[in-house]
C-alpha cells in the first residue's frame, strides 16, 4: 500500500513537470489529465493505508533518476527521453510513436487492432547486416592499419583473428545488456500495471481512454474501446504495455539470442578479409583480402539498399567508398607509426 501511494504521487509529480514541458496543447493536456488521474490512484492507496492505522508519508520527493529524465526532457524534448521516462513509470508515451493507422496511432478504430502481436522479420534481417557490415569495415580497417606498419602476413592473420574475436565479444556483451535491460523495465513495468489493474481496473480505463483521446479518438469512443480492453485481462496488460507505456513486446527478444545474433553476424562480416590470408599464398593474400573486402563493402551497401529503397548500385558504392576511406586512414596511421614516429 505505502509503496503504491509513493509511485502515484511521483507520477503526478513527473505529469505535472511534462505538462508544462509539452508545447503540443494535446499532449500537454494527456499528462496533466493523467496527473489528475495519479492523484486519484493515491487517494485510493492513501484511503487503504489510513483503514490500515497508518498515516500518508509526506513529503513525497522525486529521486535522482526521475530529476535527470526531466533536466534532459526539458533540453532535448520528451520524445527523445522516452525510454527513461517509461522506466519512471510515465503513462502515454506511445502518443509519441508512429501514427500507422488513420492518425490515430496503434489506436485504430477497432478494439481488434488493439493488442494483436504483429511479428515481423525485418528489422532482425537489417540488424544482421548492419553487423555484418560493422564487422566487415572494422576488422579490414585494422589488417589494413597493421599492413601499412609492414608487418607479415602471420602477423596480419593473427591479428585478423583478435580483431574478430574482440569486436564479436564486445558486439555480444553490448546487445545483451541492451535487451536484458529492456526486459527488465518491461517486467518491472507490467508487473506494476498488473498490480493497478486488479486494485482499480475502472481508473485504468480512464487513463487508457485519456491516452486515446490524446492520439484523435473522441471522448466517447476513447471511453468506450479501453473499458472493452481492461474487461479482457490479458488483452489490457498488453494493450497498456503498449499505449500507457510505449512498451512493444514483440520487440523484445532474447538476451542470449540477440547476444548469440550479434556475434555471428560480426563475425562473419569480419571473416572475409581473413579468407585470403588461410586460403592463399603469404605474397597474394593481403591484396587478395583487399580486393575481397572492396566486393562484399558493395554487396553489403547493395543489401541495404533493400531498406532504404534507393539504387543498389549508388548504395553499394557509397559503402565501398567509406570503407575504402577508413581503410586508407588506417593503412596510412600504420604506415606512419612504422616508419618510425614516436607513440
């Protein structure tokens, strides 16, 4: 019950603050409806804890985390914080998401769109070759930085393999902590929507309705499609992950998979200019790697091509050009520093 109370009143605090952030009236006015509606939610908590014998703590105050999402949402708008802001337990976030149906946002007209886990590969498949991508102009910039110092073909070979492995490992770590921590707010999150909902289902359809409003339903119809939602429990946590908190759980995958992905797709873009260094001759294999890491920079900008909707042609071009302009800096730096100037 205390710890209840203490989070509704931090919400309207962290409302009030963004109501007066938010320069757009229509979502200045979600939040500071979804204050009013914070507040209730602590009266609630407040009324159990007095029928408990107990008093209403006072004064409530923001933490530290709550201060710094405010500092920066005030700098660089709220939209560009909104992932620390749902870690706040901040309501409404999806007003600032894609609006792919009708203007409305995943709203739509129908309680059927709402909550309906749509799957889709894309964005996997883009992952993969933007790390495959990565590893490719990573590892031939650093062979490249080692050639320019002179060094042997064993040497390049060798370092090859500690930039793969190095770079696949730092890849792994980071997109593990990255979805792991996304879990964690998305459990952390729900659990306490799961909680609210079976405290005071009919509040938490006011606030789903308010956030409805605020995406361009009417009063009437925002009203009516969230108490449909909040009568199918399963539905509703869904649908408030999604709408209250901005929260997509389709999009939340396996820390060990994403980890797992990134590694191989690293690996392999970093594989290549390795190739010719184990399946050619010591004198051929360091032009050959050059050669064959020039082909896949195209291949790989022509893949994303695929993406972007531009000319594969154009798109494979300019990736060989950057690649090709790290890996003149680098050869260059190596050339430097093996010829003898000083670290």
């Amino acid at each position: 019950m205390l710890d209840g109370y203490v989070e509704e009143e931090r919400s309207a605090m962290l409302y009030d603050a963004l109501a007066e952030i938010e320069g757009d009236p229509k979502l200045s006015a979600m939040f500071a409806k979804l204050a009013s509606a914070a507040r209730h939610q602590a009266d609630i908590w407040g009324g159990k804890i007095e029928a408990a014998g107990g008093a209403r703590p006072s004064p409530i105050e923001l933490g530290l985390s709550a201060r710094t999402a405010l500092v920066l949402a005030r700098k660089l708008g709220i939209r560009a914080v909104r992932q620390m802001l749902a870690a706040q337990k901040v309501r409404g976030l999806s007003a600032y998401s894609p609006s792919p149906v009708g203007g409305h946002g995943p709203v739509g007209r129908s309680p059927e769109f709402i909550g309906r886990r749509h799957h889709t590969g894309s964005g996997n498949l883009r992952a993969a070759v933007f790390g495959i991508n990565d590893g490719l102009v990573s590892n031939t910039s650093l062979i490249l930085g080692m050639a320019g110092a002179a060094s042997d073909s064993r040497t390049l070979l060798l370092t090859g393999i500690a930039g793969l492995l190095a770079g696949a490992f730092s890849m792994a770590a980071g997109e593990y902590v990255s979805v792991r921590s996304q879990r964690e707010v998305f459990e952390y999150q729900i659990g306490l929507e799961a909680a609210e909902l079976r405290e005071y289902p009919e509040e938490e359809a006011q606030e789903l309705a308010v956030i409805f409003e605020a995406k361009g339903l009417e009063h009437e119809e925002a009203t009516r499609l969230a108490n449909t939602l909040i009568a199918d429990p399963e539905r509703a946590l869904d649908t408030l992950a999604r709408e209250e908190l901005g929260l997509n759980p389709d999009e939340l995958g396996s820390p060990w998979g994403a980890a797992s992905a990134s590694f191989a797709a690293f690996a392999i873009g970093a594989l290549v200019p390795l190739l010719p260094f184990v399946l050619t001759k010591a004198d051929i294999a360091f032009p050959t790697a050059a050669v064959l890491a020039g082909f896949a920079l195209f291949g790989v900008g022509a893949a994303l091509s695929m993406f972007t909707g531009r000319s594969a042609i154009l798109s494979g071009l300019r990736m060989l050009g950057i690649g090709a302009g790290a890996g003149a800096a680098t050869y260059a730096i190596g050339a430097l520093i093996g010829g003898g100037i000083p670290l």
